[in-house]
C-alpha cells in the first residue's frame, strides 16, 4: 500500500485558490448543494460541544458528507483576549478526512475559509428568502465579511446601493475602497437604525454582546442575515423583538439551540418557542419547506455556521489545489 501524503494548505495557499472568482460563486454552489444534503439525509453535522478553558471557547464543528465521501473536523477558537494582545480574536484550522479509509487528506487554515463560506451562504439564504426586486442592501459593521457579503450577494440580486455603518469611520472608508469596482453606490449612515430602515437586505456582521438591531426598526418585506455574533449563548445582534417579528430559518436548529445568542436569548424571553425555529435552510433549498410567505413578510437567516459549510468548501480547494498544483504535502505516519 502506498503512501498516504497529507496536503497543507496555508492562508496564503486559500487566498490565492479562492483569488480567481471574487463573487465565489463556485463556493456559493457548493455549500448550496451541502445543505440540501442535510436536509435530504446525505450528509451529517451534529450539535458541537463547548469546551471553554478562562474565557476562550474551543469549539469542534465535525461534519460528514456522502456526496464528496469525506468528513472534516474544524476547531475555532475564540478568544476576546486576543484582541489586547494585538492577536486575532478567532482561529481556526480545518482537518479533512476521507469517509471511506480514515486517511487525513488535508489540513488547511481556516480564516479565509470561514469568512468566504460564511458570506457564502448568506447569499444562498438571501436568494432563498429576500424579495427578487431587492436593491438595497444595508450592512451593520464594514469589516472583511462586510466585503465578503458584499460581493456574494451583489452576485444574487441586483444591489445599486449599499448603506453601511460601523463605529469605525477608518473602517467605513477602507470598505468603500474595496467594493470600489462592483460599480454600487456607498452610503454611510450615522447608527445601525439608518442601515435597518433603509435596507431591503441586511446582514449584521459584527461580534456584538448586546443587540445593535431591534426589531422595532424592521420595514414589511426585510431580509436579514444575522451573522456577526460569535457562537455564544451571552452574544446577540438582533433583539428578542426582531426574532418575534421575523420568519426564521436556522442553518441547523440543533447547533442554533446550542451556539446561536439570537436564538437561545429570544427563547429565555418567551419571545419565540421552539416551533418558530423548525425551518432550516437545507429545506428550503430542497423544496421541502416554505422560505418566504409574502411580499410584506420579514425573513431572517440565523447564521451560526456549520462544519459542513468548511467541508464543501474544502473539498473545492482540495480540487483546486490538486489542478494547479498548490500547496506543501507531507507524510503524517513517517
């Protein structure tokens, strides 16, 4: 039997297989596919269980998938106390697997990985959920998923206009330089209140404890993609009213009961029970549930983020990666 080689990808290796297609349509189609195969019984991702060592999380989010024959393990750390040390507040690395013979096939970095499938399924859930005519897409936060988004979702709907905000006016400025060349008009808005009532797509993108969102503020026909929140039960982003208000789809209701702020603080509130969450995404891509009911409905996507979103977009930079030849191999049993 030969030998197993195991293929290293760097973040410098993601970034440059993920570099040919801004908009990652390929990596929107992928986990598009992937949750229809959760909803379908092809693939698997069980609740991940919290580890927390001070005040870091250590979270595994495992995932197997019978279409690509693989399975995938990530292990995010979030740790708040990074950030004083000048250090990312979350890091994480993905270990591949094949489902058949056991073998590693791959480690890869997973910070451009998690930001590109995130945003990624944002779009898959906004051209599930929002209004077709949508034009407005408003963002809560400008940092890199703010780019990310951007550019995923201006690839669903047709989006002329972007209205943004954050607490950083550097940071306003440097995402109007990067979506410089989408060709969408920027406007920064003085509170999250602005973004929300002018939006007809809005995607909260920050690593909020206390909601920056209420549902007060929700115009008939909204779309929200509630991102930004770390997987912590004590995080939100989106108030216990804007849950009450909106029809929610999860992207798994087993990890949005045990990860998603949003979720188990509306449930806490008795703002919503358990039978408001029963739709997730996987079903509406399948054709196995409702997305959106009505032109004046609200919609808002839980996004909590699922090894099987990492997995699919794995197995298309292990593809990627093998055609042009990226990336360090090395042999783990030697």
């Amino acid at each position: 039997m030969g030998v197993v080689l195991t293929l290293v990808l760097t973040h410098s290796d993601v970034t440059h297989l993920l570099r040919a297609d801004p908009s990652h349509a390929d990596v929107r189609a992928a986990v598009e596919r992937a949750h229809a195969d959760l909803a379908l019984g092809h693939a698997l991702v069980p609740a991940p269980p919290a580890m927390s060592i001070g005040g870091a999380a250590l979270i595994p989010m495992a995932a197997a998938d019978g279409t690509t024959g693989r399975a995938a393990v990530k292990l995010l750390a979030d740790i708040p106390g990074n950030a004083a040390a000048g250090l990312p507040v979350q890091r994480s690395a993905i270990l591949v697997t094949s489902a058949t013979t056991g073998e590693c096939q791959a480690i890869i970095d997973g910070r451009q990985v998690t930001a590109v499938r995130t945003a990624a399924v944002s779009a898959v859930a906004t051209a599930h959920l929002s209004r077709p005519e949508s034009t407005v897409l408003g963002l809560v936060g400008a940092g890199n998923l703010a780019i990310e988004h951007t550019r995923t979702i201006a690839a669903v709907r047709d989006i002329s206009t972007v209205v943004v905000w954050s607490r950083s006016s550097s940071r306003v400025a440097a995402f109007r330089d990067a979506v410089a060349g989408l060709g969408l008009t920027v406007k920064p808005a003085a509170d999250a209140e602005e973004v929300v009532r002018a939006a007809d797509i809005l995607c909260t993108l920050t690593p909020s404890r206390e909601p920056l969102v209420h549902g007060a503020w929700f115009e008939p026909g909204l779309h929200v993609n509630a991102v930004g929140a770390p997987p912590r039960r004590d995080h939100r982003e989106i108030d216990g009213d804007g849950m009450r208000r909106a029809d929610i789809v999860v992207d798994s209701l087993p990890t949005a009961l045990t990860k998603s702020g949003e979720v188990v603080m509306a449930l806490a509130e008795q703002h919503i029970t358990e039978h408001d969450l029963r739709t997730e995404l996987g079903a509406v891509i399948a054709g196995l549930a409702a997305g959106r009911r009505s032109r004046e409905a609200v919609t808002l996507f839980n996004s909590v983020g699922l090894g099987l979103q990492d997995l699919a977009t794995a197995h298309l930079l292990l593809a990627r990666a093998q055609a042009e030849g990226i990336g360090t191999t090395i042999d783990l049993s030697a």
